[in-house]
C-alpha cells in the first residue's frame, strides 16, 4: 500500500515534539536542543527522553518514546550512534510525523554507513515519515518558534530562509546577520539530506508568507533540478529569489564535501553555466552569500535585468577600484553622455570633478553630504542607468569633518529610501565605516538600502539584482505579467 508521506508543512508546524537523548550535561547536543526548544517560546508539549534520569531541565523524563501518553509529530535524535536503529523503532511505532536526525556516522562514512541509512529512509517512508539529516545540527522555524539547534548562536529574525548541508557555515552566515541587522525566518541544517533535500526545502520556503529569499548551501545538486524547482514556483505564483553557495568548484572540494556528507558532489568550475537563467544565484565565496541574499531581501531588480550601473564615489580611488570590481562582477558602467544628466551634475560638483562615470565628486560632499542623495537621484532619473553603487566614506562625515555634516549625511539616508521606493531601481552603498556604530548607516538600515565594507562584494551583490531581474523579465514575457512587482 503506498503511503503519501508527510508534507514539510506537516513536520516544520508540530504541536508536540520530543527530544530522544536529552540529557543533563550542558556540552550535550541533547541538552541544548532540549535547553532552546523549552526556552525558545514553542507553544506545543516536549517531552524529553532518556532511560537513566528521571528529569532534565526540571521536567519529568520518559524512559522510552513510547512511553509518552501524546502524540508526538516531531521526534529528534540526538542519540549515540548505536541506538539511532532503536529510536527510528520509535517513532515508526509511535506514529511520528517527522524524524531530525542529528547523530552522524552515516552516508559520509562510506559505502556501509549510506546503506544503513537508506535503510532507515526506506523504512520511514513505507510510514510517510519524513528525515531531516542524519549528521545534521537541527532545525529553527521562527515562525512556530521551534528551535531544535544543538548548539548555542544568535538568531535574529528577517527575512532569509536558510538551508544548509552545513551547520558551521550556517552559523558562520548568522553571525553575519547579528552584525548586519537582519536574519532569518528559517535554519533547516540538511546535512547528508537522506530524505529531505535542498529543492523540497526550496518549494516548502516558497509557501512560508514571513520568507522573501532563500539561500542555501548545496554539496550535491543537479542543475535541471533547480531549473524545475523555478519554473514550478513561477507556475504557482510565489516564486522567490535564490542565492545557494555550491561546493565543488575545484576537486578538493569534491573530494572533501564527499567526506562530509558522502554526497555525489560533481565538478563545479567558477565559469559552469548551468544555472543561467534558472532564477538562481550562484556565489563562488561563502562571505558573498548573505550579502546578495541581503540584497535580493530588500532591493528591487535591476529594470528588466539591465546591469547598467551609475558609480558614485567621494575619492577617486573608491570610484576606480568599484568601477574594476563592477566589470569583473559582470556589470556594465556606461559613460553618461546624456545632456541632461550632465548638466545637472555639473551643477551639483566642482569643475575638478568627473561627471561621466565612474563619477568621482571631487569633495562635492565635503561640502554639503546631502550630495550623496542629488548626484544618486540624477543617475537614477537617466534612462541609461539601472542602479547605482555609492562608494567611499558614506558614514563618516560628522566623524571626518563637522557635527552638522553628520545631520546631512543622515538626512541624505532617508532621500535614498525614498528614491529606491519612487525609481524602482536598487541603491547599494560601500563605505569603509560599515563595521561601526554610525546613526546615518542604522538609517540606511532602516530605509532598506544594504551597506558593505568591501567593494567586490558590493558589486556582486548588485550583479546578483541584475540576475535575477533578468530571470523576472524573461519569465514575465513567457507568462504575458510582471513577476518583478511580487518579489519587491
């Protein structure tokens, strides 16, 4: 008899979950998933199991799964390896939804370990249960506030789903977000992905109405997958933008992403092209993909996927080096020959300043900061720009220069808002001040506009825009509507 299994919705919303190798000593992936899902606000019933106490955290224990009187929908294991088996017994036995597994010693040990655990996979699937890992650190649902993580980070909320087959990277990309003020309405640790995989977790975070971009990363995918994967959440209306890290880029990385999660991991070089115009976003460094998710979060699309872009620099140097790092990312940076676009600018800087792009103003916000937002708004009016990139030293002035300097640079923040909102077109900043507590840089924050330190991954994350409005135009001229409007 075929068993329709359950559905990710089913498993990521549970009204009970129950925690298999809970345990009293605080260094114990056990006692911390139990610690956070007690502590984290989760409304349902946890029932915590371990056969040699009688309570942890000062609640009751229970010796066997079976012995709780509920339902229980989520059960995670954080058992040693060798009663795993007996735990999957369980929860098959007890009906569960859904199985976190987090103990490793499975597929990435080789041959033997992967037999065993299809084995489980196999037989959970005959239930409809589903598996999450094994070798995995858990999961976090912000919104049933489930937190199953065996171990301790912040997680600040945003609008970033995550799904990783690695817990370390997914941790290194939340501290990212501590720092940069926005996070995560997901953490789905995948690791070997035995049952559960990037795509399904794709389509579930597709229907999550707090979730606006994914990101992922992936040791084992193939291209057409992700290419099905879009297409079918264009076919239902709630297609989201994607950012995934790939592993494989050289052979070390095959081999060892083997050894990690003993997946097919296939050779990958940094010029494959197989996810061109999949509505994908591949990053080749793993510091660039919560910076382009951040920017795919909170920035429109380039027009129609245009990659023309206005350069704005307070220092030639920034303006030079922004305008390299453009190119390399695979934008184009025009000379602005437009008469209009000229006059207006050189109205606004001094003689000594270049004006066609990359624009370098020549002290012209030394002056007066608000700059920043007249010179951004004559690019944006200019039908040959897509976007602009501000570089240098936004942040700084009243630091630099004079308190009043300050007001301005903070007043010139809320018109880049509103200049964003009113032209449709994205407004990335670089500045050398990213990393300081700066009230000009919480505006930015505030009106939606991402700031970087560094001007490569600035202007990756605005080629990423530029994909991604490609994809969104190509796709809007097959389905005769304007997806662009729903992803903004």
């Amino acid at each position: 008899m075929s068993i329709t299994p359950y559905s990710l919705e089913e498993v990521l919303q549970p009204r009970s979950v129950a925690i298999l190798g809970a345990s009293r000593a605080p260094q114990k992936w056990g006692h911390v998933a139990a610690k956070q899902l007690i502590n984290g606000g989760f409304a349902g019933e946890v029932y915590l199991i371990n056969p040699s106490v009688s309570e942890i955290l000062e609640r009751p224990t229970y010796a066997n799964l079976l012995d709780v009187p509920g339902q229980v929908d989520l059960a995670v294991i954080a058992t040693a390896f060798p009663h795993v088996q007996r735990g999957v017994d369980d929860c098959i036995a007890k009906g569960v939804k859904g199985i976190v597994i987090i103990t490793a010693g499975f597929s990435e040990t080789g041959p033997e370990g992967h037999v065993l655990e299809q084995q489980l996979v196999e037989r959970c699937r005959e239930h409809g249960i589903r598996i999450i890992g094994s070798n995995c650190m858990g999961l976090y649902v912000g919104r049933s506030k489930l937190n199953a993580l065996g171990m301790v980070f912040p997680l600040p909320r945003g609008p970033i789903g995550l799904v990783s087959q690695s817990g370390n990277l997914g941790m290194y990309w939340y501290a990212q977000a501590e720092l940069d003020g926005l996070g995560f309405t997901t953490f789905l640790s995948v690791g070997n992905s035995a049952d559960v995989n990037f795509p399904e977790c794709m389509q579930y975070l597709a229907t999550d109405p707090e979730t606006r971009v994914i990101a992922g990363y992936v040791e084992a995918i193939q291209d057409e997958t992700l290419h099905q994967v879009t297409r079918s959440m264009v076919a239902q209306g709630n297609y989201k933008p994607t950012v995934i890290l790939l592993s494989g880029a050289t052979n070390v990385g095959v081999r060892a992403a083997q050894a990690h999660t003993g997946s097919a991991a296939r050779l990958r070089p940094d010029d494959d092209q197989g996810l061109q115009g999949s509505g994908v976003v591949r990053v080749l460094r793993s510091d660039e993909l919560f910076p382009v998710a951040q920017a795919l979060a909170l920035q429109p699309p380039t027009p129609a996927g245009g990659r023309r872009i206005a350069v704005m620099g307070d220092g030639g140097g920034s303006s030079v080096a922004t305008g390299d790092a453009a190119i390399r990312a695979g934008l184009e940076v025009p000379i602005l020959d437009k008469e209009e676009t000229q006059r207006e600018l050189r109205k606004l800087m001094p003689s000594r300043a270049t004006s066609t792009n990359p624009i370098d103003v020549a002290g012209a916000t030394d002056e007066d900061p608000i700059s920043f937002a007249t010179i951004t708004e004559i690019c944006l009016q200019d039908p040959a720009v897509d976007g602009v990139i501000i570089t240098g030293l936004f942040g700084g002035y009243r630091m630099l220069l004079a308190e009043e300097l300050g007001e301005r640079e903070e007043e010139a923040a809320r018109e880049l808002g509103r200049m964003v909102q009113q032209y449709k077109k994205p407004v990335l900043v670089q500045t050398i001040y990213a990393r300081h507590n700066i009230k000009a840089l919480d505006i930015l924050r505030e009106q939606g506009i991402p700031y970087y330190e560094s001007v490569e991954i600035t202007c990756r994350a605005m080629a990423a825009l530029a994909e991604i409005g490609q994809f969104l135009n190509a796709t809007s001229n097959e389905q005769d509507t304007d997806l662009a409007e729903s992803v903004r």
